[in-house]
C-alpha cells in the first residue's frame, strides 16, 4: 500500500476532546469547552421547523439565501456604519471556524508566513500548515494579554502573508484597543498584508467595552476576511451557522474553495435566522446576559483561591493557580477532574510549544446551576488542601 504521508504531522487529538473524556468518566462537571448548556431561544427553533414544513429542506444558494445576506448587511450598516454588498461581499458559511479555514486556503500559498497571537484559538495554526504555510507565533503580553507591536514589526519579512486577529480574544478574553487598530493599520498597509479577523465573540462583551470590528475601519477591511458566528449569538453553537465579510477581490477567491468543500449551508437554518436576526434585542442584550453568568462564577469562586484575570468579553475568564499549586496546567487540571470534579481547559494547550503560566480557562456560559456546583465542589476540594 502507498504510505500516507500527513499534513498535519503534529496534530493530535485536541485538549477540548482529552479533557471532556476524562470529564465524562468521573462525572465531573465540565466548565472546560465553550458552549451553552441553558436552552435557546424556542421562536428561533419554531422558524427552523416552520422553514422546514415550508419546504424549504432543498440545497440553498452557494453564498447564502437573498435575504439571510440582506439581514446580515443591515445588522453590520446599524452596528458598524459600513454596509457590505450582500450578493459580492458576504457568504453564508457552516460556522466561523470553518470560514477562517476557507478564508486561509484562499490566499496561503507554499511558503507563505501567518502571525499567530499566543495562546492561540487551535485550528489557526492547523490551518496554515495544511496549505503549505507557516505560522510564526507571537506571544501575547503575559500579564494583560495585549499584543507586543515592536514584536510584530521585527516578524514581519517579505515571506509574511497575512495576520490572524482575534477580539474578543479566546481564550483570554481580552479585546483590541483603538490603539491596536492603529499599529494594525500602520503595518498591513506599510507591508501590504492581508488579515483574517475572527470576531465570532463580537456581542459577548462586558463592563461598558466595545467591540471594534475592522468593519469599522475602511483601510483594514478592504485587505480582510471578518469571520463571524451565529451559533455564539443565539446559543446554537451545534447548528455550525455563520458568515464571511470581505471585499469583492477577496471573496472571490473565498468562494472558490467554499463551492468545492461543503457548498452550500442548511437552508432551513438559514431562513429561520433571516427572520430572527430582525429582533436586534436578541444579540444586543447578549454582553449583560453572560457578563452576570462570567460575575456570577467570579463571585462564587472567590473562596477558592483561583485569581481571576480580567475578561472583558468571549465565553471565558483565566483563574491563576499559583497560589495553590506549582503544576503544570496540564496535571493540575485533569487533578481538578479526578479529584474535585470540574473540568476547566489548560492555557498551555493554546500555545504551539506548550508553556506554563499556571492559568485555566473557565467558561461561564452555563446555567447557574452548573456554575453553582462547580464552584461548591471546587471550594470543597481546596478546604481539604
């Protein structure tokens, strides 16, 4: 037989998936992967059935349906001032991860380079490396988890392609600054680079913050793909619904690799959320709703030991151990799983050559219930230390 030869050499089976094994055979409970466990909203479930006894169960427009795209263009003029052009500029994807992938595969040739921000949502890299590119990581700032700019420049060569942003920032929780937008737009127009924008967090945001998308901004978005998900704004993250925004040159050559891999996006889904997304209170009300959940577990972890660093937005919030252990992140967390019963997500997984900071990251978009328990449990087993 002809050997198989991989192109992800490296990858293994993800921290996400190790650890929520291990959740699962000592019953623990699993604050460690980042989607709801609290119902959605049931209007949105009923249009899906409604679209589905309308007959609408066929394959749907490569790019998205008419009025989905329209939805979306309206959502971006009102929220960012910037109205895209629904038919060249915006598709319709399954999920915000896999258009960050179709955006990569669409402009990374061999060789090319990619920054990367350090801890790292896990399929950037992957990404890359499967067409051929290389990434070159960038530590974010340990204490604050901004992003280095003098560090950037000295990176970047005349191999460097693109640069991948992520705000709200996974797993940190961090967001970018006015600041940043300027050093951003200073370097990608100085070197002619191109940006993937992963905003799929963009209405999870706390304490009066806001949210800067490079939609805002005309020079940033003309050189980039804003990947966004639908499943973050209405708790449906099984549903693998979201979208891709980019100038026309651009999404066109997205398009050609979205219509050979999956085509097209569920159709019922998609005429379900056309008509939901007109109830703007739904997503505009989202940052209040889970900044309680996030103030919540903060609140009731306070006893613990665990030192919460700030998270102004996303699923997540970092708790510091180093008061309480000196382990590795890895051993300390699946100890939390055997011994006290919750699971939590190592920061070191999110780095390509694994470090230890001693930070777990927590995700508080469960019912207060589960946070409630956690927290007991994680109190219990600290008093017996």
């Amino acid at each position: 037989m002809n050997p198989v030869i991989s192109k992800l050499p490296n990858a293994g089976t993800t921290i996400f998936t190790v650890m929520s094994a291990l959740s699962a055979r000592h019953h623990a409970i699993n604050l460690g992967q980042g989607f709801p466990d609290y119902p959605m909203n049931e209007t949105l479930i009923d249009l899906v059935s409604k679209a589905m006894k309308d007959g609408h169960n066929q394959y749907a427009h490569m790019n998205g349906i008419p009025l989905l795209r329209e939805r979306i263009a309206e959502k971006v003029e009102m929220l960012y001032k910037y109205n895209p052009l629904a038919d060249v500029e915006i598709t319709v994807t399954p999920g915000g991860t896999y258009a960050i992938y179709t955006a990569l595969t669409s402009i990374i040739q061999p060789g090319d380079e990619v920054i990367v921000f350090e801890p790292a949502y896990d399929s950037y890299i992957p990404n890359i490396e499967i067409n051929g590119g290389k990434a070159i990581p960038i530590p974010l700032n340990e204490t604050d988890f901004s992003i280095n700019w003098e560090q950037v420049k000295e990176a970047i060569n005349p191999a460097t392609k693109a640069i991948i942003i992520n705000s709200p920032h996974n797993p940190s929780g961090t967001l970018l600054t006015e600041t940043d937008i300027h050093e951003l737009t200073a370097l990608a127009e100085a070197h002619d680079l191109l940006i993937i924008s992963d905003e799929v967090y963009e209405h999870l945001v706390f304490d009066g913050l806001k949210h800067l998308s490079l939609l805002k901004y005309p020079a940033l978005r003309e050189r980039a793909f804003c990947c966004f998900s639908f499943g973050k704004i209405y708790h449906c993250t099984g549903w693998k619904a979201g979208y891709c925004i980019a100038p026309e040159y651009l999404m066109k050559e997205f398009r050609k690799v979205h219509q050979y891999n999956c085509f097209s996006t569920n159709t019922p889904v998609q005429y379900a959320l056309a008509e939901f997304l007109e109830n703007r209170e739904e997503y505009l009300n989202l940052g209040k709703y889970l900044q309680q959940k996030r103030d919540f577990l903060k609140a009731n972890l306070e006893e613990t030991g665990l030192i919460p660093l700030p998270s102004g937005g996303s699923y997540f919030q970092l708790y510091s151990y180093k008061n309480l252990s000196a382990e590795a992140e890895l051993e300390f967390a699946k100890r939390l799983v055997v011994e006290a019963g919750v699971t939590t997500i190592p920061v070191s997984a999110f780095y390509q050559t694994p470090k230890n900071c001693q930070l777990l990251r927590f995700c508080f978009a469960k019912k207060q219930t589960t946070l409630e328990q956690a927290a007991e449990r994680l109190k219990k087993y600290f008093e017996k230390r």
